[in-house]
C-alpha cells in the first residue's frame, strides 16, 4: 500500500505562484515536481519530525523563481526572497519556521547536507524526484534515515517516473517543418 500524502497550501499562494512562474506550469520545475516534493516531504516529515509546514512551503518556493530548467544557480536564493515577501499575504509562518524555509531554499541547489532534519527533509525530497529526469536517486546523497530507506527510494522514483510516463506529448508546433 502507498503512503498517500495530502498537500495543504493556501490557494492564494498557488494562485500567485502559478501567474508569476517564469517557466512552463507542466514543465520539469513545475507544479507537479513541487507536489510531489511536498507529498515525498511529507512521508519524510511524519517518520522525522521534520516541521510540515517548512517542508510543504519549500516545495511551493523551492524553483519558483527559475528562469532557467538548466543552470541556474541563484534560482533558490530568489525563492527564498520571495517566501519573504509574500509572507503575511499569502500565507503564514512563524520567525523560526520562516528563517528554515529560506535557509532550505537558498542552500537546496548546492548539493550539501545539514544537520537540521527539517531543512536536510526539504532536500532531500527534492533529490527524491530525480526519477522525472531519469535519475534515479542515490543514498549517498541524502541525509535523513528515512530518504535513504530502499523502500522509500522506490516509492518516490515509481511516483516520479510514473508521473514522466502519463505526461501528455507536446503539442505539435504550429509552424510547419523545415
Ligand atoms: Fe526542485
């Protein structure tokens, strides 16, 4: 049986995230990568008491300031000032769980661990959805118990993969082929 996970956040947050994203909704950075992180956070979060809301708003915030699905180094560090400001009006936090999501935020790309298990849970449910891309995710690079459970690594790359494969195929180019 799966862990199904229930993501909760504010639909005005969704909203704006969704009309401000510079890049495509449907896309490898896009709204069913942040989903998934936040559901594979969550499994993560219940096993380590990592705190919830930090990681199911890293999952919104995370890339939602890409411009770039390739490099993009300063992606985490825009996010993380925009969970700053959006917050009050889009969704609440304390100071404590706000100071997390944008460390989460800022350091996420950099591929290091930390011994904060809410902030190393946000990365690593990032890197658990390496299967959409084709990879899959390996031990070594995560840093909470519950990541590294082959089982786990399993559950969330059938999810990631499984999601690549009911991807519709692109629409066809409206232009005629040369
Ligand atoms: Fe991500």
């Amino acid at each position: 049986m799966g862990y199904i996970p229930v993501v909760r956040i504010p639909p005005v947050l969704l909203m704006h995230l969704r009309s401000t994203f510079p890049l495509g909704w449907r896309g490898i950075h896009g709204a069913s990568h942040w989903a998934r992180v936040a559901g594979i956070g969550e499994r993560l979060a219940f096993e380590n008491g990592a705190r919830l809301d930090v990681v199911r708003l890293f999952a919104f915030f995370h890339d939602s300031r890409r411009i770039d699905d390739g490099h993009d180094p300063m992606h985490g560090h825009r996010g993380a000032e925009l969970a700053i400001a959006l917050r009050g009006t889009h969704y609440e936090i304390d100071e404590a769980g706000l100071d997390l999501l944008v460390e989460a935020c800022q350091g996420h790309s950099d591929g290091g661990t930390t011994r904060d298990v809410t902030i190393q849970t946000c990365w690593d449910a990032d890197r658990l959805d390496l299967g959409r891309v084709g990879i899959v995710p390996d031990a070594r690079f995560l840093g909470t118990r519950a990541a590294r459970r082959p089982e786990v690594i399993r559950w969330a790359y059938e999810w990631s993969t499984r999601a690549m494969r009911a991807a519709p195929p692109p629409p066809a180019s409206p232009l005629p082929a040369n």
